[in-house]
C-alpha cells in the first residue's frame, strides 16, 4: 500500500504592485521563505527563491532582469547565472535551478502561492 502526500496550496497576498519599480526586485518573507518579487510591468509580475542557487546568498531580489527571446530572466547580482522566471531554469549552468512560485495580480495587489503539505 503506498500512501501520497497532497500539496494544499493558498494564495498569500503580499503587497500592492504599485510598490514595486518595475524591473527590480523587492523580497518578501512568507513564512520561513524569502522570496524576491519581480515586477515587470503591468500585471506581470514572478516570484523566486531569494536565495542564490550557486551559493546559497539571499541576493536574487537584486539580480539583473532582462529576457532571452520572449522568456522573462533573471540574472544572479553574484556570478550572473541567467534563470528563466517562470520555469527556473539556469541557461547559463544546467546544474542550477531556481525555486519558483507561481504569482498574480488580484485587485492590484501582487499574490504568491504557497504549497503546504
């Protein structure tokens, strides 16, 4: 017999898009998480890991934005690995994955969701 485990998952509202500049990062605690929210304009906006893949740091908020084709990416401020927002995936290192969290706007606030097993 093999049991599973469900994820329950809640959105957390965290602030107000209009306090974040868009293309830079601010970081947000949720629970014992820090996660860097990423405006990019409008109503896109992408949470990740705060902490630096490579070394562990709690940098991300301060990476580098920018894109690779049409894919939103964030570049590490430490040694500039680039990931891919949406999926985390490192272009520059595929042994490198950064945390994502999926993100939307409600009523123009910024929500992360949260999965709790």
């Amino acid at each position: 017999m093999t049991s599973t485990i469900e994820a329950t998952a809640t959105w957390v509202r965290v602030c107000e898009v209009r306090d974040l500049e868009p293309g830079w990062g601010e970081v947000a605690l949720l629970g014992s998480d820090q996660v860097a929210l990423v405006h990019l304009g409008g109503d896109e906006v992408y949470a990740v890991d705060h902490l630096d893949p490579h070394t562990g740091a709690p940098v991300m908020a301060r990476g580098i934005t920018g894109s690779r084709g049409d894919r939103p990416t964030i570049a590490s401020p430490l040694h500039k690995e680039v990931y891919d927002l949406v999926t985390g995936e490192c272009y520059t290192n595929g042994a490198l994955s950064l945390r994502t969290f999926a993100a939307r706007v409600v009523d123009g606030a910024i929500e992360v969701e949260v999965r709790a097993a």
